[in-house]
C-alpha cells in the first residue's frame, strides 16, 4: 500500500478536519471507465515506455478503471461509441446551369490575363511572413545596423500559412463524393415533393404521360416562362383588376396595351384637380398639412437600427480584405482585449511598460476580467524613412484595398502617428489560451462576434480580429494606468525589489510593469512569486521563482513561463501554518543566491496581500530574509471610493522603512529570523493606487481557476480533443507517495482509493529537509481494484521519473474537466446528467 503522510499540527499545513465522502469520486471514476476502452487518439509521449525509476509507465492496453470506493457500480444504460460509425448523408440532385452555359467558349480558354493563380502563384503566399520586411527594407533608418535578421523572425510565427488551403479543398471534396452517389430516385423524389408544395399538398398530375420538359425557343424573348400548374393567368382587357382572395395559386394580370393609355390620361386629370385642392388646404390648413407629410415619413421609415459611434479622428484603420489583419494608425493612447500580434512599422508603442521599437512583434493575451493593455503611440519623427514605409506598404498592398494603402502613405504624418500592424491568424487552436478558451467558454476571456459592442466605433476592425477597443475615457472597464511616481523606480543588476500592499492595490501588475520596462536593459529579470492565493505565472498553494526573458503583455498564466523552481506550500491560508511557509521562502531564496547561473540578474519579489494581525510580522520576517536593495509600499488612499465586496481596502498601519523593521518585535516567527541577524538597508518608495476597483474584474477564485487551467490544458497536448483521449502513465500506489495537506483527516487503506480517485494532484519531488518541489499538476484518471494509479499529465520524462509525490491540496479539479466530454462518447454520463455548467453572470469557480 502507498504511504500516506500528512503534515503534523507542529510542523505541517493545519487545516481544519473534513470528512471524507466514499463516494465524492464516482463521478469521474465511472466516466472514465466508459471512455477507457475507447479507441485514443495518438498523441506525443511525455515519457518512455519502459518504467521509470518512479515506477510510471506508459499504459499498454486500455484503460478500465474500477468502481473501487464506490458503494455499487453503474447499472444503467451503457455508453455507446460512434466512434466507428459512419454517418448517414442523404443528398438530393437537381438541375442546375453548367459553368459552359453561363460564358462563351471563348471566355473559358486558358490566357495570361486571367485572375486565377497558378500553384506557383499560391507557392509566393508560403513565403510572406518570411519576406515580409527583409533587413534591407530599414536599411534607410538611422539605427538600421542595430537589428539582425533574427529581430524580424521571433517565435509568434509567419504571417501565413497557406499550404492547408489545398488540403481543405481536396478533403471537403472527397467527403462529398464518398459520403454516397446520387440516385435518380432520390432525384425524381425531390422534384415530386417540390411539385407537392407547390400544388397545395396535392400532388401534381399533368394529365399527360408524354409530359417533358420545356425547351425555351432561340427567337422567344419576350415571354414569361411559368412551371406548369403553378399559377394562373388572367387577361384583363380593361383596368378593373380583380383578384380572387379565395384562389390558391399565383395569379399573374396581363394588361392590354392601350391600358397604359388610359392610365396616363386619368393620372393627368387627377393630378390637376388635387393641385387646385392642395392649394386650398395649404392656405387654410397649413399645419395639417405638415402633420400629415411627418406622420406619412414616419410610416414609410425603415426599422431602428444600432447607432454606430463614428471613429475618433485619433485612430485610423485599414482592414486586409483576405485576412485577419489591420493597419492601424495612431495618434492617442487605445486600450484593447484580444488574442493578437502586434507589430510596429513606423514609430514606436508602449505597452504595460513595454516599448515596441519598429519591425518588432510581440503577441498579446489581454483577457476580459483583467485590466485591458494599453498601445499607447511613440512617434519617432527624426528615424523616420519614408522609403522604408513604402516598401513595407508595398508588400502589404496586395492584401489591402489599393486605394486606402496609396491614402496611408501620403496622410502619414511621423511627427504625431504611429503605423502598427494588427493581425490575429498566427495561433493554433492547440495553443494555451485557445484551449483554455474551449474549455472554460462561459468566462468569456477573449471577444468574439457574439460579445462585441455594435455600437463601437471601431466594429469593422474588432469584427475582423475579435477583438475589443477601447478609448481612455471609457467606463466599467478596468484600464492599465501606469503612475508616473514609478518611473522613479531603477533597477541594477545586483538589484532585490520587493512589492507590498494590501489585497487589490496592484502588487501583480505593478510586478510585471517593472519586468516589461527593465526586460531590454537586462535581457533577463528574476521573478520570485511568494502569492500562495494569486501568483503571478504559476500554480495557487505554491511559491516559485521564473526567469522572464520575454515582456509579459497580458494574464500572467498565459505567458508560458515555467518555473526554474517551486515549492508546494498546499493551502491558500499562510496561518494554517506560517513555520512551513516561512521555511519555503527561505529556501527559495538561498537557491537563488547561490545557483552561479543567475548571478547579476535582478531580482522583483511579489508578496502576498496579507497586511493586518499576524500579516505585519509575516511582512517583516520576508523582509528580513530577502535581504532587499529596494521596498515599494503600496498604498489605497482612505477616501477612495466603495471596493469591491472580496477586495476591501486594507493597508499596513506603518511605513516599512528599514529602521522600522529592524526594530520590529517578532513573536511567532521569533526563532525563523534570528537566523538571519542582519540588518536590513534599502531604498523606500511609497506610492497611492490611482484606479478604482472594476466590478468587471474577475474575483480571486475565478483567477485561480485560469490560472490552474492554463496548465491542465497542456495535458491535451497536439491531438486529444478532452482529456479522456490522452492515453495514460499508470504506476502501482506501493511506488507512490500519498501527501494530504487539505484537511487533517487520514484516511484508512480501504478509503486512500476513493480519496485519490478522480482529484487534481500537485506531482512532486520529497526533498531531504522535508519539502517539496513541485513541478505541476495532474489527474488521477482513476485507481483499479489493483492499486494501479492512472494518471494524466504534461512533465517532461526527467520531471516525471522524479515525480514520487501526489499532493491533495485545497485546489479541487475544476468543474469544467468533467463537462469537457470527449467527442467520441455520446449519451448521459453518469452522476453528470444535473451538471449544469456555470453562466457567465455569476464568478463562481
């Protein structure tokens, strides 16, 4: 049997006693039972198949999780597969002109001039994000020596991708031929149900058996040509038109020729009679008149429609006509959400801190719930080569209407726009944020059509990028402001900033402007995340320290930065046991003082929100232990206005200036900082937050629940449609160690397996001084009446041979991985059929 450990009450996470439910994992259990013994997917291998050292291995057969810990097992109906099933098309034919029918012979012959392009042709659209901008198109710039051909092709990826647009076609092709052959039955079936309609339900009899078709004669123009016994026509020889209310078919009038005659002659003589007779009205009845002329526009006017704001003179756009990408020109500051690449062609752009110089690309993750990025324009009027904007232009006009390209270039003034490239087709739908994005669709993360405003200014362009765009006055959106006050803030190489403040006044995103703003000076910027509630870049329940190499423009979680190391604390409460947590950071600390590859990187410590009671002493103690160079106290003025319900205003009652901490009393921690006696020095900086909270932000557990997410998603890897396609490591529970830090209930053996079924576990490494490192987390698909764990996850083959240690944290596997169904299983999923999944107005986990 596994060991099971638990942290004591002297020296391990105290939580308060729960009780265990047998049956809190049958739901899981039972659906991967069903989905086991489907057929999976091939998808990359996160390991060999030989075991490990930790004893995982990949599974052989399939996987047929037990109902072990389940009081009986699922007697109901079972689920089928259609997997193999082929689908039923039924297609009906019908006539239709040939193309030959529709031009001359002569229009059909091969030439020169003709618009469709040849495979040659199409082969020059594989090479556009390649030959974009070469290195010679800003060889007219001042600085041009200064970027390399590797500054022009960054990891976001070419500009297109067109060799799929052949595969599309050929495979939509072949399903239609293969999916079944037209039979003449089919078709004489389809032309007797039309023929039905149209005679009101009764079918159709011509009374003929030679009925056929009819053949338009070559010298008959001028004739209407009805289907037979579809209407009835009526030939009038004077203009009483009478039609029959009661007739149940079409009926055509044919006037006589002299009736236009007739018409004219009694329009002539009514129109003289009603001009003497408006004359008269006019003079004695003027306002009548008028109300009448308003009351018949009035009836005449079309539907309301959504009034569109007009665009701001600030901001112009072009938009591609055959992909997903725009031209921007700016003036003032905007604010966006969205998926996209951003490029800058003239001019420069800061964003969050970051500054874009010209021909520079960086991808953008500005998800709804968090504060929407700024592009805030850096005209840049003494580099400015007209030449060199000319040629880039030149190779994006083929994709734009030719006249706005020409109206761009001459307009383009560098003294106070910048020209930016907007485009939103680089990514896969196997990237982070999509998955994310598909699993956890009720967040609505990221703009589509369907959530757009109408009435926006700029809807063309938001339609085209699904994005949305925002001006600086805009209201219940929370805006990226950055304080002037922190520009004061300058980082060294040997620089220790710490970041404190009370829950919501902007520790995080104050952490990654000064990454974005100090990333080009250094290259590299050392991140240690101390936030167990909300990190920055990884896992809830954790601290860790990532080397950011890269600006981070948008949710952290996005950015796809791996820890170089984490340590699993296991709760989100740092009084449940403050010792293990103070340990923790002491030990991240000394890993970074003492690995020789991170000497002379500087160093941005983000802290928790803790700021009242006992969170003064834990503030102090970090503080003492870190050792920093520079503070940066956070402030929430008292009369700002009402905070949100989970975020209420707090701040430290003192100023944490070094003579302060030094003098501090430690009570608890007393024994902890004694053993690091030094006194502390640094540079003090104190600013207020200026933005109100947003009741359009995402409250903590949402963002821990995309947080989380954002690495289960990585499971899937490049093929799995749910997580029910990836195939399995499977290891015995004797070669595993059991790590609950939830609640202080142990187990017995008998309930370890229903325990463990079906949860979210942090996969980690038992260190000798008794802590973890963590590498990530997993899913525990399902234990069998063998004691074979089953489990999914995204390590790498080293990270997984070390990964001894399943911890059950307080962080439960998220709803939507059960409502995430595969494909491939259809019908009630057992113990899920009352699921129902979570809307979009409320922010619950």
């Amino acid at each position: 049997m596994g060991k099971v450990k638990h942290p004591s009450k002297g020296g391990g996470v105290q939580k308060r006693a729960k009780k265990l439910n047998p049956n809190a994992s049958r739901s899981c259990d039972v659906a991967a039972k069903h989905t086991g013994s489907m057929k999976q997917p091939k998808r990359p291998e996160k390991a060999s198949k030989e075991s490990t050292t930790s004893g995982w291995s990949v599974e052989s057969g399939e996987c047929r999780p037990s109902n072990e810990g389940n009081s009986k097992s699922w007697t109901g109906p079972p689920l089928r597969s259609n997997a193999s099933a082929k689908p039923q098309v039924v297609a009906f034919k019908r006539k239709a002109l040939r193309v030959e029918d529709l031009y001359d012979s002569s229009d059909l012959e091969s030439s020169d001039d003709n618009d469709w392009g040849t495979d040659e042709d199409l082969d020059e659209y594989d090479d556009f994000g390649d030959e974009m901008y070469d290195v010679d198109d800003f060889d007219d710039l001042p600085y041009a020596h200064v970027y390399s051909r590797k500054d022009f092709d960054d990891d976001d990826g070419d500009y297109g991708e067109y060799d799929d647009y052949d595969e599309f076609g050929d495979s939509d092709m072949n399903s239609s031929l293969e999916s079944g052959s037209y039979s003449s039955e089919k078709s004489s079936s389809s032309e007797s149900n039309y023929r039905k309609y149209i005679n009101n339900g009764e079918r159709y009899d011509s009374g003929d058996s030679s009925d056929e078709d009819y053949e338009v004669a070559e010298d008959d123009t001028n004739t209407v040509h009805i289907p037979y016994g579809a209407a009835v026509m009526h030939d009038l020889s004077d203009d009483n038109l009478a039609f029959d209310p009661q007739s149940k078919h079409g009926q055509i009038i044919e006037l006589p020729n002299d009736a236009n005659e007739r018409e004219a002659s009694v329009v002539q003589e009514a129109t003289e009679v009603k001009q003497v007779e408006e004359k008269v009205i006019e003079q004695k009845e003027p306002d009548v008149a008028q109300d009448e002329e308003e009351e018949e526009e009035a009836d005449n006017s079309s539907p309301p429609t959504v009034p569109i704001n007009p665009t701001p003179t600030e901001y112009q756009f072009f938009n591609a006509v055959d992909l997903r990408m725009s031209l921007a020109v700016l003036k003032s500051p905007i604010y966006m959400y969205g998926h996209l690449s951003v490029q800058v062609l003239s001019g420069r752009v800061e964003m969050l801190g970051y500054q874009l110089d010209v021909a520079e690309k960086r991808t953008v993750y500005a998800s709804g719930g968090y504060n929407a990025i700024n592009l805030t324009p850096l005209p840049t009027p003494a580099t400015f080569s007209k030449a060199a904007l000319e040629r880039i232009v030149g190779k994006l006009k083929p994709h734009f209407i030719e006249s706005d390209i020409e109206a761009l270039v001459k307009q383009f003034d560098p003294a106070n726009s910048v020209l930016v490239l907007l485009r939103a087709d680089l990514f896969s739908a196997t990237d982070t944020v999509p998955l994310v994005c598909k699993v956890l669709p009720y967040y609505n993360l990221f703009p589509t059509a369907l959530t757009l405003d109408n009435g926006s200014p700029f809807r063309t362009t938001e339609m085209l990028l699904e994005i949305a765009l925002f001006q600086p006055a805009a209201k219940n959106v929370p805006l990226f402001q950055a304080n002037p006050a922190w520009d004061a803030v300058q980082l060294k190489p040997d620089s220790r900033l710490i970041v404190v403040g009370g829950k919501g006044s902007g520790k995080s995103t104050l952490c990654q402007y000064l990454i974005n703003r100090h990333i080009k000076q250094f290259g590299r910027i050392l991140l240690i995340d101390l936030d167990i509630g909300q990190p920055l870049l990884f896992l809830p329940e954790t601290v860790s320290v990532s080397l950011v190499e890269a600006p981070i423009l948008g949710v952290g979680c996005f950015a796809d930065v791996k820890p170089i190391w984490c340590q699993l604390f296991g709760s989100f409460n740092v009084v449940s046991s403050p010792l293990v947590y103070v340990q923790n950071v002491r030990s991240l600390v000394r890993f970074c003082a003492e690995h020789p590859d991170l000497k002379g990187i500087p160093w941005i410590i983000n802290t928790m929100g803790y700021v009242v009671g006992f969170g003064e002493e834990l503030t102090n103690a970090i503080v003492r232990l870190v050792q920093p160079t520079d503070l940066v106290q956070l402030t929430i003025p008292k009369l700002s206005k009402k905070q949100l319900p989970m975020n209420k205003a707090q701040n430290y009652a003192n100023q944490l200036k070094p003579d302060l901490v030094n003098a501090f009393k430690f009570n608890i921690l007393h024994e902890e900082v004694q053993l690091q006696s030094n006194p502390v020095e640094y540079r003090f900086y104190e600013f207020e937050v200026a933005f109100e909270a947003s009741s359009e932000s995402f409250y903590p557990p949402r963002r821990r629940t995309i947080a989380i997410m954002a690495q289960l998603v990585k499971i899937l890897g490049d093929t799995a449609e749910s997580f029910a396609d990836v195939k399995p490591h499977v290891a015995r529970m004797d070669d595993l160690q059991i790590l609950i830090t939830r609640d202080e209930h142990r187990p017995s053996k008998e309930m370890l397996l229903a325990t463990l079924n079906a949860t979210m576990v942090y996969l980690c490494e038992s260190l000798p001084n008794g802590q973890y490192n963590c590498f990530g987390v997993g899913i525990v698909r399902s234990v069998d009446e063998k004691e074979n764990v089953y489990l999914l996850h995204a390590l790498s083959p080293e990270q997984l041979a070390k990964a001894k240690v399943l911890a059950l944290c307080n962080t439960s596997l998220p709803s939507q991985v059960y409502l995430q169904h595969s494909p491939n299983i259809e019908g009630t999923l057992p113990y899920l059929q009352n699921i129902a999944p979570t809307t979009s107005t409320t922010q619950s986990a």
